[in-house]
C-alpha cells in the first residue's frame, strides 16, 4: 500500500479506482481480520491516504475487498499537490 500511494503521489501511476483485495476471512470471527487491519491502517494509520469508498451492504465485508476511488484518489492528490493524471 504505501508503494502503491507513493507512486501515485509521483505521477509514476495513474489515479483510477483501486480495488484492495483483502480475502474473505474464513476462519476469522465476525468479520475478516485482515481487511480491518488494512481499512485501520488507511484511515487512521501512520500514512496519509486517499478515503476509503463506503461498503454498498452489509455482504461487502465479507466479499473479501474495498476499493479506492479514483474521484477519491483524485481529491487527495489535489489536496496533497501531487501529480495527478
């Protein structure tokens, strides 16, 4: 992920929806671990990142994914003033 971010910041990437694949967390209890931890780690963790698009139900969770927007990567590259394509 921070890859991923810093080559967006560069330019060296182009914006455009990304979609995390996380895994479905079967043996996880109530919800996956691993896309929590991710979901944690973008929205309050030590690096700065584009907003997370909200889950469309309640079996999205579990679909093993989430994605970044492009209008949202977007918006926190103008904010940032880094390269946007």
């Amino acid at each position: 992920m921070r890859v991923v971010l810093a080559d967006l910041r560069a330019g060296t990437r182009p914006a455009c929806e990304l979609m995390i694949v996380t895994g479905r967390g079967k043996h996880s209890i109530g919800s996956a671990v691993l896309q929590r931890e991710v979901r944690r780690f973008l929205e309050a963790g030590p690096v700065d990142a584009p907003r997370i698009a909200p889950l469309k139900d309640a079996d999205a969770a579990a679909a093993g994914f989430f994605v970044l927007e492009a209008g949202a990567i977007l918006d926190w590259l103008g904010a940032r003033g880094g390269g946007a394509n």
